[in-house]
C-alpha cells in the first residue's frame, strides 16, 4: 500500500481524542486512497466507521482510477476503461540522440492484451528497434519474414534469444512500428506480433511474431536500437477492452 492508503473510514464521536494518525489521513487526502477493491469495501459500515452512502468518492491504487458510490454500486469517474475497442493509457517521447528508451507505467491489471504504435522522429542510421520487457534478456523466442521494396526477402529468428527483433524500424525519415502484446501483466507466457516499415525508397517492410518463455507480470518494456542512436518521435500505449 502507498502512503495514502487507508483500510477505513472512520465516523468520530463528540468528545473524542483522536490520534495523530488519524488526523494524518485526514489531512493527506480528502479522497479516502484504498489499495484494493477489498479494501475499500471493508472500509465502510463496521463498528465506528462511516456508513456508505450516495457520493462517497474513493481512489484506487490497484487500477489508479477515481470512483463514486451511486448509492446502489460503485462506479468509475476516470480514467475512464472504454467497454469496447481501444483504450488510450500513455503516449511517452522519445529523447535527442538515445539508444534507447524505456516505458514504464504501460501495463496493468486494468487490460490483458495491448497495442503500441511507434511514430515520427528519425535514426542516425538505417537500423532497427528491439523490444525487452522488464529488465528479462533471456528466453525470447521470435521468427520475422522481411521483404524490401525491391522485392527480395528474408527471414530472421532466434531461440531464447534476448529481445524479440525487428520490432520497429528507423530511418532518416521516421521511426515506423506498431505491435501487439498479449498478457504482459499476467503471470503468463507474453505472446508478440508486430509490422515494421522502413521509410525510404531503398527500405523494407517485415512482419514478425513470438513468445518470451517466462510468466513474470511486467509493467515497462524498452525499445533498443540495434546500432546507431534515434531521435524524437512518440510511443503510443492503449489497453484492449475485454469486451
């Protein structure tokens, strides 16, 4: 639990001495911050505490949203999670002359599967960007069929490798990519798929797809030039609505 969290919500009586702690939560947030959902409903209705009613407000650490009791259930004021379709969670900008660049904060409990697009910006030279999550390097497991705009094709993979490759693709005229993830956050295997396309006459298109053989939960993953460095451009991170 953060620093603000409580596990209740007290109702004081009159003639009360009331503890340091007490008069702490009180003044470190007016929003009651609870750690789970469990805890928040523990929170309310017991013995000397406040009695749940129409407008209780609430924040929540695990899903990092606002909420407010309608007087029959608990609902969400924001960031608001879409029942459909795509659900914008962080756009991050890439820095002048890095290697590579790291996102954190993009995955959580509140989506299994995500979408990530890289756009804009530039490469010091024709490169590549692969992708790590947490800090694993190890048991990436990846294949990529590439084809250049002459028409000759390619393929690359690797066993248990230390990052699925060719994620993204770097120019003098963009940064191009865009990839799935499917389970980042669980304590399950990480499926990848991505498109890469390299801006420029003499560039190429690749698709590729794999698995990291590991069931760690992550929350970050970083994009790293294979040679050279990059520049500008944005990272664009949105949960997949379950229904």
């Amino acid at each position: 639990m953060g620093a603000n969290a409580q596990t209740e919500v007290p109702t004081f009586t009159a003639g009360q001495v009331l503890t340091a702690a007490e008069l702490n939560d009180s003044a470190r947030t007016g929003v009651p911050v609870f750690a789970t959902t469990v805890t928040r409903d523990a929170a309310f209705g017991g013995s000397g505490q406040k009695t749940l009613a129409e407008g209780q407000l609430c924040y929540l650490e695990s899903t990092d949203v606002v909420q407010y009791y309608t007087g029959a259930a608990w609902a969400t004021v924001g960031p608001q999670t879409l029942t459909s379709g795509l659900n914008f969670v962080s756009a991050t900008t890439i820095g002048t002359t890095v290697a590579s660049v790291t996102v954190t904060g993009a995955f959580s409990a509140t989506y299994e599967n995500y979408f990530v697009t890289v756009s804009g910006g530039l490469a010091s030279t024709n490169n590549y960007l692969n992708l790590t999550l947490g800090s694993t390097v190890t048991n990436y497991n990846w294949s990529s069929n590439e084809v250049t705009f002459g028409r000759l094709a390619s393929q690359e993979g690797n066993n248990g490798t230390t990052e699925f490759g060719r994620v993204v693709y770097g120019s003098a005229q963009s940064l191009a990519g865009q990839f799935y993830l499917q389970l980042p956050f669980a304590t399950n295997e990480t499926t990848c798929f991505w498109n890469a396309v390299q801006t420029q006459t003499s560039g190429r298109q690749n698709q590729g797809g794999g698995f990291l053989n590991d069931t760690t939960s992550y929350t970050a993953f970083t994009l790293t030039a294979n040679t050279g460095t990059i520049t500008g451009g944005t990272i664009r991170v949105y949960g997949i609505a379950n229904s």
